[in-house]
C-alpha cells in the first residue's frame, strides 16, 4: 500500500510462471489508503486479463499479522486461513522472506521475486512517506491519487488565468480553467442557475485534469468562488454536492490579491466591485476555515515568481 511498480514487477514475474493467477488485495479496517481504491487500480490494469483474477481478501490484523517480517507463527496462521480459502493452488508467489514458511505449511511450491529489490528499489512505506519523491514507482493508474492541488483565488483581474497556465509550464504539469467564461461571458449577466452549471463543469473539470497532472495540479478558482459570488450576486447561499466539494478540495490555496493592475475587458465588474468582491472571497474562505497565502504585487513577474516560491516550498515537504 499503495500498489507500486515493484507489486506490478511481481505480478507480471507470477504471471510468467502460471496459467492462472489470483491477485489478493489484503485489506482492514482503518487503513489509510482503503481497499475500494486499491482495488480500481488494479482493475485498471488487470480486469481486460482473463489470466488474472483479482479478490479482496478482508481480514483482522489482531488475528492475521500484516507485518512483512518473518515469523514462523504467524506465516502457519496465514498458511491455513489460505489454503482453507483456496483450495487447488499449487504455487505461492513473493517478494517476501514470510513467502517461503507460508509455503511450506500450505503445501505448495513458492517462488520468491526481487527479494533483495534489486530490480525495483522501493516500498510501500517509503511511497507513502513520500510520494513526490518516488514518483517514478507509481503505475499511472495510482498517481492521480497523490497529485497535490493548488487552487488560485482572487477577485477579477488578479491574474488567476494567466498565472495558472504560467505554473503549470513552469512546473511541468496541466491546470484547471476556470469554468465560468465558458457559460456566462459577462458577470453581470450570471444567473443563479449559471453557477449551478458552472460548479458542476468546473468539478468535472477537475477530476478529468488530474489523470494526466504530473505530481501537481493547478487549478483556476473553486467551489469556493462560486459560492462568494452567490452572495455577492444574489445574497443567497449555494450549497453545492458532496462530491463538488471533494473533488475541488485543494491542498494549497493561493490568494492574488487586488493589488495588480484592473483591466476592463468588456466583460469584468466596475473596479469598486471588483475590489468589494474581494472581501466576500475572503470571507467565505475564512468561513470555512480555508489556510492560504497572499501573493502581492503590481508587477506580473513578480507575482509569479512569489507564487512559484510559495509553491515550491509547499512541495519540498513531499
């Protein structure tokens, strides 16, 4: 946990001894990572094999050790519950030195891979620990899971836009549009059912963007903003799904404040809205307890290289 190239390495060494191969995803209760994403992943990658069969196999971790160090008690405990759950396996496949006790109460053959992980050097601890740093181990189908995303606030004509597309660049990674030009052009002509519309787009959006994101997605406002212009617009609270909420949920949040040059396009509120719906960005921010870092600055380089230290930083942790 998570599932790794080294597991993959593993299944494809398994399947090139067998005909047929059972997949165990080991799952308990209380795990970080739970066992419904697990099991998307692999069935990403092996649901099309008809060689391979994938099981969850649930189990107590008071009564079945999920250690990997080896220890003649427990590996018997496991040996029966396994043998007794399926029946006619003939070989048991490894990377572990518990492998071969197992094995041996089973009464089957055991063929170990990799145990020194020469030829994939990483585990599940040290993904977990730090996922960025072992990008490379991730087969695509896990890394959206780990993908951080930066969301940018801010009132109009900040340059949300603009430097959402400059970091991705920068960063080597895709971002997030902000899905109300492509409803309502014009923010004075937004109706309520607009930012309905536009809450859902945007979140799908999100999850569709984040597949390809290479360790970092950016992203160009949030349900956040949405709902700071319900009040401002239309003094009316906008409860969005659940599932709008997760999927925009951020691990950093940027805030460009109003202190960059106002530029009209046609399109933007006057500048004493713009600068008033500031305010109501913040406060819905603040509302919902909402932890992020101001980005100041008249000049646009400047801005952008404030936001690239920040953000950098933030992923220096991982």
């Amino acid at each position: 946990m998570p599932f790794h190239k080294g597991h993959h390495a593993l299944i494809q060494f398994a399947l090139s001894h067998c005909e047929s191969l059972i997949v165990l995803l080991c799952v308990h209760e209380g795990e970080i990572i739970s066992g419904s994403t697990r099991m998307e992943w692999l069935s990403d990658l092996y649901a099309n094999n008809p060689r391979v069969k994938l099981v969850v196999f649930e189990y107590n971790p008071s009564e079945l050790t999920n250690q990997s160090e080896s220890s003649e008690e427990e590996s018997i405990k496991w040996a029966r519950t396994l043998q007794k759950s399926f029946p006619g396996v003939e070989v048991f496949f490894t990377s572990e030195a518990y492998g071969e006790i197992v094995a041996k109460h089973w009464g089957i053959q055991h063929l170990a891979f990799d145990r020194v992980r020469q030829l994939v050097s990483v585990s599940g601890t040290e993904i977990r620990n730090a996922p960025i740093k072992n990008w490379e181990y991730l087969p695509d189908p896990v890394k959206p899971y780990f993908v951080k995303k930066v969301v940018l606030s801010g009132t109009e004509s900040t340059g949300k836009s603009m430097l959402a597309q400059r970091l991705a660049g920068y960063f080597k990674t895709t971002y997030v549009s902000e899905a109300a030009r492509d409803i309502v052009s014009v923010t004075n002509e937004c109706s309520f059912a607009h930012l309905e519309q536009i809450a859902i787009a945007h979140a799908q959006q999100i999850l569709r963007v984040k597949q390809q994101a290479n360790k970092i997605l950016f992203i160009d406002t949030d349900i956040h903003i949405t709902k700071s212009y319900s009040r401002f617009l239309f003094n009316q609270e906008f409860i969005a799904a659940e599932w709008i909420m997760e999927a925009n949920r951020a691990d950093l949040y940027l805030f460009l404040e109003n202190d960059a040059p106002y530029i009209q396009d046609g399109t933007r509120l006057q500048e004493a809205d713009r600068n008033l719906l500031q305010s109501f960005h913040k406060k819905e921010l603040d509302d919902h307890r909402v932890v992020y870092s101001s980005i100041f600055g008249s000049d646009w380089d400047a801005r952008f290289e404030e936001a690239c230290r920040v953000v950098q930083t933030f992923m220096d942790q991982y």
